[in-house]
C-alpha cells in the first residue's frame, strides 16, 4: 500500500473517532488487488454518509462490522458524504468495477433520489444523470462550483415513456398519470427521476452480471423517516423495481420499527452528540452494528447471495 496517499483524520468525529481513506480513496485501511485474494467474498458497499459512517471511526462503520461478521469476507466501503444515488452510481461506473467483486450493495436513504434532482448539493456542483439513447450519461460536467439547476428534457420527450414496464412502475409508485400533461413541476420532478433511477440500476443489473457479481439494493431508513417525515416513497420504488427484475432487495424500516423507542433512540446520533457537522441523525456504533447484523443475516438467507458468501466455507 502506497502510505503515502492514504489519508487519516485522527480525531474527526471526537477523541479516537479517526477516519482513514486508503490511496483508493475508499474509507479502508489498506489498499485492494484487482483480484479478490483466495478464499475471500468481496463485497462493494456503494452509498452516501450513512455508508462512509459519519460520526464513527473506520472500524464502527457498518461496511466494516459486516467484514467483521466473517473471516471470509472483505468490504470496500465506498459510501460519501452528500453523495446522491447518482454520483454513487458513478464513483462505482469509475473504480468499483475496477475491481472484481462478487456482491455490490447499493445502499440507498430516500433524501439520495432527491439529491438526482439537482446539480448542487451544499453549495458543491455535482453531476447530472440523463438519459439519451436509452443510455444514462453525466451531464453538467465539468461540474461548477455551484449550479442549481434541473432538467426535464425527458418529461418533454414523446417517446420517453414507452417501456411499459417502467410505465407501470411510475403509475404505481409515484401514483402519476403519466399519460396526462403533469402540471405540478415536483411531480415532473419525480417522473423524470424515476425514469433515470430505472435506467441507472438496470445498467447497475448488467454491470454486475458481466462481472459475475450480484447487485443488492439496501434500504437504510432515517430517524426522520421513523417520525414519519417522508414524501415520495422512493423505498416502494425500489421494492417494486426489485419485484419486477428479480434483484435482492434489504428493506430495514420495518426492523428499525419494531424495536422500544429507547431502543431505537441508540442507534441514531443524537443532536449534539458529535462535534461535526451533520453528524446527528447518522447511526451510532450500535446502529452500525445492527445494519451490519442485519444485511449478513439477510445475505444469508438469499439465494442469490448466499451461495457467494458461503462458497469459501
């Protein structure tokens, strides 16, 4: 490993909540072969903060308490702060498939869809997803420093709608006639987003099968949404897209659910708890520990999946 490019930031998140990025930039502490070493699962961990672990150090992320679960497994933990499904998708279209692999899970909070809808997050450009073709693209790049802006390019398109299965998908998720001029410019909003996340996750499908790795889609819910402040159920979008086109798909919102309200209470940061900026409201040690616990035994208990964790043993 080239000690030289690796990053650590001892005390991030308060004494000993260090966070170390290997030369990959990936929040590892050391540096990953191309090949996956003998005996070994790999498997991609692709998300925003709730992944990379805001507010704990390296080894109380839940990429790392899954590696932890097993002797056999190894966790790339490229999960970023802020990052929309989009630009996880393209941190992942860029280096993850750099490496073999035999799992990607993709692990998605509802606000990561919202972020697909803009071009800045923060006051930091970003890019954004098109299709065109039937092909996802990058648009705005070169990215800003700053840019808010939209398109709705493909609401516009007469034919963009044609695929009946994404078709359906839209009316019974998003509850949108979408054979009828959408007047309200969030619904148009969601319309297009939802079309590009199809397109997006089916390249994620084929990306993956070429490579001989299975794509899960991970559910992590929000202490907000457990309040019950959410809009667009992005998570039911998921679901069905999962139905429809036979992806292993991890919703962990019942599970949060039905555990006490103390209990509940200790898997999130509490406001004040961690001295960093948009730390509270991430998942504690323990919250780590329970997605970690809860996507092994999940794993597990997949077909799809099973067979690849268990092949080494």
């Amino acid at each position: 490993m080239d000690q030289s490019s690796q990053r650590v930031s001892p005390n991030l998140y308060g004494p000993g909540k260090f966070l170390r990025t290997n030369s990959q930039r990936f929040r590892n502490a050391a540096d990953f072969t191309k090949n996956v070493p003998l005996g070994k699962t790999r498997i991609i961990c692709s998300g925003d903060s709730f992944t990379l672990g805001y507010g704990v150090d390296n080894d109380h992320t839940w990429p790392q308490l899954l590696a932890s679960q097993a002797p056999d497994l190894e966790t790339v933990n490229m999960g970023q702060g802020g990052y929309g499904a989009d630009q996880a998708y393209l941190w992942y279209k860029r280096d993850g498939v750099a490496l073999d692999h035999d799992i990607q899970i993709l692990a998605i909070i509802s606000p990561d869809v919202y972020r697909m809808q803009h071009a800045s997050f923060n006051g930091y450009g970003k890019p954004v997803l098109a299709v065109e073709n039937d092909r996802v693209v990058a648009t705005n790049v070169p990215v800003p420093r700053t840019m808010e802006v939209w398109s709705p390019r493909l609401v516009r398109t007469g034919n963009a709608l044609s695929n009946l299965s994404i078709t359906r998908l839209l009316r019974q998720v998003l509850r949108l006639d979408i054979s009828a001029a959408v007047v309200a410019p969030q619904k148009e909003r969601n319309q297009e987003t939802a079309w590009i996340l199809s397109h997006m996750l089916d390249d994620l499908r084929q990306t993956n099968q070429a490579m001989g790795s299975v794509l899960v889609l991970a559910y992590l819910p929000t202490r907000e949404e457990l309040g019950g402040g959410v809009g667009v159920s992005w998570r039911t979008f998921l679901a069905e897209y999962a139905r429809q086109h036979g992806v292993v798909y991890l919703d962990f919102l019942d599970a949060f659910r039905r555990l006490p309200p103390a209990e509940l209470d200790k898997l999130f940061i509490a406001q004040g708890a961690v001295d960093f900026p948009g730390a509270a409201g991430h998942y504690t040690e323990a919250g780590n520990a329970f997605i970690a616990d809860l996507v092994c035994r999940r794993l597990l208990a997949s077909p799809e999946t099973a067979g690849k964790l268990n092949r080494s043993r």
